[in-house]
C-alpha cells in the first residue's frame, strides 16, 4: 500500500479524484456542446426561438431530475453504481443527439444527458469529499471545478476547430455536419468514464450508512491505514441515526419544512445561477454575436474565457483549505457585482443597425469584453468551485444524500430558469435590464453569505451539524445558521 508518511494513500485517493472527476468534465462537456450548435439545430429541426429554447433547456430539466434521484439513489445503490449509470446515460445521450433526424428524440437524449450531468454534479464531489483527508478536502473537491471547465473549454475548442475545418457549424465532415459532431465527440471521454468507474471502491461513509461495516473498513484501511481506520469508522457510525438508514425525510424539519442546512444549502445552489453565469457558458456565441463580433470570433471569445477560467479555480485551489471558504464566496459575491454592473452599463449604450442588430461602440465592447473576463475569474474563484465544494461536505452523514439531492434540483431548476429567461429578457428587456437583474443577485448573495453560510474549512464530515439544536444562551454561534 503506497502511504505517505501520516499514513494517508494519496496515490489511492488521487486515483479516485482523478476518476471522479471525469464526472465533473462531462458535466462541463455536455453543458458546453450545445454553445455553436444553434444555428444547426435551428436549421435540422426548423425551430422557432422558443422551440430552440426549449431544445437547449431539456438538457437542464434532465440535470434537475438527475441530481435529485442521483442524490436519493446514491444512499441505496452507492455512490459508484450510480455514477455507472450516468456514465452510460452520457455515452447514449451524446451517440444519439449527434445521429438523429428526429427533434422528439434529439430531446429526449439530450435530456437523459442531463441526468447523466445532473447526477455527476452531486455525486463527484460528494464522493471525493467523503474519501479525502479534512485538511486537503477542499483543494482535492475543488478539482472538480477545474474538470468543469476543462470539459467546458474542451467543448468550446472542440466546437471551434469542427467549425473552422468544416467552414461553419453548418458544413460537412465525413459526411456528417460539424454541429453534429460537436455533440458525438461528447462519447470519447463518457466511454473513459465508464470503465474507469469499475477499478474504484465506493465511499466508506455509504457502507456504513448501509451497514456494510467491514467493506468500510477494508477501504478505510486502504486509505488511511489500519489504526485511522478504526477511529474513523467509530466516528462514522457514531454519525448515523441506529434506528434507520439514510432516507429524505432527515432533511425534513417541523415549521420551516426542511432543515436550516438544507435551506442554506439551497441558497447557495440557487444564487450560484441568479448571477447568470450560465449565460456566458451556454450563450455565449450568441451573446457576443449579439454583441454585434462573427461567429468565428464569439467562438474564440468562448475559449479564451474557458481558459481564464482554469486559471481562476487553480487560485481557488491555492486558497480554499488556507483562508476557507465563506471567505472566497464573500469575495466573489463582491467581484462579480462590479463587474457585472460594468457590463451592463455597457449594454446600456449599445444601439440597433438598419437590420436590428445590436451594436457597441468600440469602448463599450472593450469594457464589455473585460468585464466578462473579470467576471469569469471571480465566479471561478468563488462560487463556481466553494458551492460545489461546501454542498459535498457542509451536512452530517445522515442526510448527505437527500439534502444534496434537494440543493441538487434547485441549483438545476434555477438554471433552467436563468437560461429559459435570458432569450426573452434580452429580446424584451434589453441586455442592460437582463444584466442588472444579474448584478442585484450578485449583490443579494453577498449578505446572504454572510448571515447564513458557516466556515467548514479543517472540519471532519463527522463534525458537520444539523444545525437545528435549541439555541441556549452564550450558544448562538454554535446553534443557529446566521454566524459563520
């Protein structure tokens, strides 16, 4: 067993990240595909604005079905084997988007792929977080991110080049138009996914929650140890209710209807997406094209804010296990209302061409562009990768699951939301009035982060609370959710 010296197996754990967070590239893969597709689908399928829409948010329902079920059926079947199940959900969602003829069944795929995406992005960083080490678990899940937007940028790359070699996103290749294969390409790395998955255990914290003690500790064993095994599983049974296994109604509380946690957890997924980062991600062709650029130049504009974006979740990972968490989110909440106020002041100068489209002035679409940029790294340093990280980690055993599978579905359902929105909005309201809206949320996040988000940085999953105790007096910070 290769061991460092505190006995951790790090060549093990990195193994399992590593695997893991094929997940989280798919999941960034997927979201990103469809970004210079449009005009493909829109010419296949004959597709009004809505139609398309539509066609591009089934992937989102999907994702918000996918997280739910994903997080419910990870506390029945395992962590893995449901991961299994979305890797096979990726490879089929991707073979058959990029081969049918058929819109009903084009939608149909996509949104069994947004199960798959769903599913990934609850269960890789709630599996990396329950086999990494406290100290380094929130470098090791915010990995996860750097996979998201590797996946992203790797859609945006691939998309560009397709478009380049066949001419536009309407040309041939073999036969085959590119925006078919921008989709099809999505099959390589599911395949990886697939197979990789059948050489990992599954999560320690799971058997024990379904009393396959000695599992646990045969992989706890190999991970930490023999003697930080058995402390660990102590400390893990120790966190789980012995009249029951893990079921949703753990989330549940009376009054409120869910757990203070769980809403806090909710918080954080749904203003992750109430600040339109989405936008810029599935939309960003076309916001730029609407910016008044060429599609050749809004795709290379999408890479270039992939790229960014890598560089931004690696200070992330520099940061998020020294100064914590809320900490970084308070700063992003910061950095992205500036900089989202700069963008819309922006678009608040454009003016219309003859043909009615929008234009920007050459200072106006350099501090457009900028400030997108600047946006990007914030939300890449901040919210992108601490939300996933503190909803893999922030509730006790007994609810992991089902509160990741509640936050889960809201964080999908906003995001079906802010994309199915943005069209309308921009068409009715102007990109202005849309980006204000964006930056009122980011400002709204910042005070929300404050009153209710608690530091998790350095605590063991075993520590992590309910926070649903009575409060006592001298007791506050410890019992209620307002105090970080």
């Amino acid at each position: 067993m290769n061991t460092s010296r505190t006995g951790v197996n790090m060549a093990l754990i990195s193994a399992i990240v590593a695997v893991a967070t094929i997940g989280g590239l798919l999941f960034g893969y997927d979201s990103g595909a469809v970004n210079g597709t449009q005009t493909g689908l829109t010419a296949e399928f004959d597709l009004s604005p809505a139609a398309l829409g539509f066609t591009v948010g089934s992937l989102l329902i999907g994702c918000a079905f996918g997280a739910f079920f994903a997080g419910r059926l990870a506390d029945v079947m395992g962590r893995r084997n449901v991961m299994l199940i979305a890797a096979a959900l990726f490879v089929g969602g991707a073979l058959t988007q990029g081969l049918t003829h058929l819109h009903w069944l084009f939608v149909i795929a996509r949104f069994c792929g947004g199960m798959a995406v769903g599913a990934a992005s609850v269960l890789s960083p709630l599996y990396i977080s329950e086999v990494a080490p406290a100290r380094i678990r929130g470098r090791l899940t915010t990995v996860q991110q750097v996979m998201i937007i590797t996946g992203l940028t790797a859609a945006f790359v691939v998309n560009y080049f397709l478009a380049q070699v066949a001419g536009d996103s309407l040309g041939n290749l073999a036969g085959v138009k590119a925006w078919r294969w921008m989709y099809l390409a999505q099959a390589v790395p599911a395949v990886v996914f697939l197979i990789a998955l059948f050489f990992i255990p599954d999560s320690p914290r799971h058997l024990v929650g379904v009393g396959r003690k000695e599992e646990a500790r045969a992989v706890l064993t190999n991970l930490f140890g023999s003697a930080e095994a058995e402390r660990k599983l102590s400390e893990i049974q120790a966190s789980f209710a012995g009249d029951h296994r893990p079921r949703l109604r753990d989330v549940t509380a009376p009054g409120t209807g869910l757990r203070p946690i769980v809403w806090a957890g909710i918080l954080l997924a749904t203003f992750q997406q109430f600040v339109g980062i989405n936008i810029i991600f599935y939309y960003g062709e076309t916001l730029w094209k609407l910016a008044g650029v060429s599609e050749s130049a809004a795709l290379e504009r999408n890479v270039v804010s992939g790229l960014v974006s890598i560089a931004a979740v690696f200070a992330a990972i520099l940061l998020i296990d020294k100064i914590g968490r809320k900490p970084l989110l308070l700063i992003g909440s910061v950095g992205m209302a500036v900089t989202l106020g700069a963008m819309t002041w922006a678009f608040s100068a454009a003016a219309t061409d003859a043909a009615g489209n929008l234009m920007l002035a050459p200072t106006q679409g350099w501090t457009a562009l900028v400030a997108a940029n600047l946006y990007v790294i914030f939300f890449n340093f901040s919210w992108g990768p601490v939300m996933w990280v503190m909803l893999g980690e922030m509730f006790p055993n007994q609810m992991r699951g089902s509160a990741l599978a509640v936050a889960g579905f809201a964080q999908w359902a906003a995001n079906f939301l802010v994309v199915q929105t943005f069209p309308w909005m921009a068409a009715h309201l102007g990109l202005a009035t849309t980006y204000a809206f964006y930056t009122a949320s980011a400002v709204i996040s910042f005070f929300l982060v404050k009153a209710f988000i608690k530091e998790t940085k350095g605590k063991e999953l075993e520590e992590m609370e309910g926070w649903d105790a009575p409060v006592a007096a001298g007791d506050a910070e410890v019992a209620t959710p307002e105090l970080g």
